[in-house]
C-alpha cells in the first residue's frame, strides 16, 4: 500500500534539458541539443544553398531564407544555460557607420556621396521591412549606436582636448541620459489588448467567455465570436480575428508585434516597438529630449570647427574645415548629427500636428486610404473630424490620457 501510494514524479523534458545546458549549448529549430562547436556540422539547408550556387542551378527564394535563418539560428555567443542568440541585424551599423564616416571625412565629394547614401539605404530598407511586415532591429542598433559613437567622439576630439568647458558637457551628457532613460520607458508596455485580456482573466461558462469585458461566444469552429444579443451587436471593425477579442475604439491591431494596442498610432522601427495609449507621452519626450541635446552639441561644435561664423552658416559653409582629418572628421559627424535631426524633427512635427487635431497616425492612414479626410498644408495636417475637440480640449485629452480602458470606450463598442 505505502508502495501503492507513492507515484515517483517523471520530471518535465524540457526543464531538465533547459537545467543540463552549458553556457555553449543551445536548442536548435529541430528541438534538439546543439553545441557552439558543432554550428558547422549538419547545415542541410545551407549545403544546399551553397551546391544550388556553385553548380550554377536555380535557386527558390525559399532555399536561401531557409539558409540564412538557419545561419542566424547558429549565430550564438555563450552565455548562463545556454548559448544566446544574436539577430544579425544589429551588426550592419557597427560597422557601416564608423566606416562610411572616416570615409566622408577624406574629400568633401566623398562626403556628399556618402552622406546621401545612407538615408537611401535606410530609407529603402525602412520600406523593404515594412512592405513585408518583418520585424528588425537594425534601426534601433543603428539609433543606439549613433548616440554612442556621437557622444564618444565628442568626448574624445572636443571635450578632452579642452576645446569646452564642463557646463557644455553636463548640458550633453544630461540630456544623452535622459533621452536613454525616457527611451526605457518608452519600450514598455505600449497598452498591449491580450495582455490586459490575461491580466484581467477570460472567463469561461457554458461556451462564452468574457475578453476585455465583453462577451462573446464560440462559433462551430471553436472560435470566438462577437455576441448578438437583440440591438446589442459588437461593430464587427472592432473584432480583430487575430487576437480573438473585441478592441475599444481607435484601437488597432499591429502586423509586425503581432498585437492589439490600445489607441495605436504606429510602430515605431527606430525603438522596435508600438506606440499607443500608455507610452504616447514618453514618445514625444523621447523626440524633445533627443532633439535638444543633438541640437546643442552640434552648435557647441560648430562653434569651435568655425570660430565667427553663425552655426547655420557654418554648416553651410565653412572654409579650411578639411585641410585636417580631425576637423573634416568632426564636421562629417556633425553633418550626420543635422541629417539625424532633420528627420527627427519631422517626426516630431507630424505628432505635434496629429496630438493637434487629436487623430492619430493609423487614422490618418485610413482616413487617406478611404478619401474620408481633409489635407491642408501640403498634406501635413490630415484632419478626419471624428474626434476633433479643439486645440486646447485635444491637447487636455492627450496628456490626460487614461491607460485603462474607459467606460465610455467600452460602451461605446456595443
């Protein structure tokens, strides 16, 4: 009987497998144990790319992106339990950037050249990514690394030459940290709709379940549906059949996180992530905070590449700044600095204008595509009227905004 009673636990597989990893161990997309220095052995899709290449045969698209997420897949650097891997997207900058501007700083036509290219290329990865809904962090590499290698070669060619004073450098030092800090809080949560559904519990009874506090019920297939219930009937434009729940109004779904967010105004690639009702705010801190110091630097900067002269002007134009690599080099940073700006500036005009007329820049979209909005000023004001309250009013709405949902939001669903 005592024998009888005591059943002996089967550990779980992959507990004890996650346990038993070394730190050059992983789980490769087979499910099986790998080991750092076997990353070349037993590579059938990258064999076959490679024998495809070098007896000339036509290759299917689907060849070369099994190949490369299989090499993307063994591209790991040991770690706690287990080998972690690295997105091979967030080394192009590492390298193309400090490389293009020591390039630049050769000849003033190498710097036009250079210059121009890399907002083409960003440009034109930007849309590449986009049209197929691909999540990369290349830009966010690219934006973390810029603020980095800025910030060093301020410190390294201005400051520790002596060339500024140390008011100049707490100013830029402080509102580099700032702009991290407000960039942390701006990758949370941006008000994710599954996760408040989890957090709040979906319950179950007799086939219906609650999400997000409205009913619904299961259709034969098993799925959720919208539930119908006399002149009660849930606008089938706030059902997202991704999620599987009913979104409140001006919410969106995101084909890139894979999420419903909560008053979504768009994905941002330069932080890889939404921006919605919970970190909007800390959005436009983040463009305040990043355009002051790079602003400010580049004027200090100026200042001192071309004694006399107005930093506008300077950028313009500025005699003898490449007689020297150090100042030519210093000067292509601070061009790089102003092209960076630029767009950030831009950025933050089309929020300032959209916070204005209080849509957001997924409605704007839509409203476009439908032809169910006014443009004025050379397209940068779309106004769609649905939830335009005035300047001040839209503006009280915005920085009162509430995380949670609404009574008035949900009821207005129904």
């Amino acid at each position: 009987m005592m024998r009888a009673g005591k059943v002996k636990k089967k550990p779980r597989r992959g507990s004890e497998t996650e346990e038993s990893l070394c730190c050059c161990e992983y789980i490769n997309q087979k499910g099986e144990r790998s080991h750092l220095a076997a990353c070349l052995c037993d590579c059938e899709d990258v064999d076959e790319a490679c024998d495809r290449w070098i007896s000339r045969k036509s290759s299917q698209p689907e060849v070369w992106a099994r190949a490369l997420e299989t090499a993307s897949d063994r591209f790991r650097v040991p770690w706690i339990r287990g080998a972690r891997r690295i997105d091979v997207s967030i080394i192009p900058p590492l390298i193309v950037l400090p490389a293009a501007l020591h390039l630049a700083a050769l000849h003033v036509l190498l710097a036009v050249v250079t210059l121009t290219s890399l907002p083409i290329f960003v440009i034109w990865y930007y849309h590449l990514t986009h049209r197929r809904k691909g999540k990369t962090l290349l830009f966010l590499s690219l934006a973390l690394f810029s603020l980095g290698y800025m910030y060093y070669n301020f410190v390294q060619e201005v400051f520790i030459r002596g060339d500024i004073g140390w008011g100049h450098f707490i100013s830029i030092t402080c509102g580099l940290l700032l702009t991290l800090l407000t960039l942390v809080k701006v990758k949370q949560d941006p008000g994710y709709l599954l996760k408040h559904a989890k957090d709040s519990g979906m319950k179950s009874e007799g086939g219906c379940e609650l999400a997000n506090g409205i009913q619904t019920v299961r259709d034969c297939d098993g799925f959720p549906q919208p539930q119908t219930d006399g002149d009660s009937l849930v606008a089938e434009k706030n059902w997202c059949k991704m999620c599987q729940l009913v979104r409140p109004p001006r919410s969106g779904h995101c084909m890139i996180c894979g999420f419903c967010v909560r008053r979504l105004d768009h994905h941002c690639v330069w932080i890889n992530n939404c921006i919605g009702s919970h970190n909007h705010r800390f959005f436009i801190l983040l463009l305040l905070f990043f355009l002051f110091t790079s602003v400010y630097g580049i004027t200090v900067t100026l200042n001192l590449l071309c004694r006399g002269r107005n930093a506008f002007v300077a950028l313009l134009y500025c005699p003898g700044v490449y007689t020297e690599y150090s100042t030519a080099f210093n000067y292509t940073c601070v061009w790089y600095c102003a092209i960076v700006t630029a767009g950030m500036a831009y950025i933050l005009l089309i929020q300032l204008i959209n916070i204005s007329y209080n849509v957001t820049e997924r409605e704007a979209r839509i409203a476009l595509r439908n032809k169910t909005a006014r443009r004025m000023f050379c397209g940068l004001v779309v106004d769609t009227g649905a939830y335009n309250q005035g300047f001040f009013q839209n503006w009280q709405n915005f920085l009162q905004m509430d995380c949670s949902a609404s009574a008035d939001e949900l009821g207005a669903i129904v």
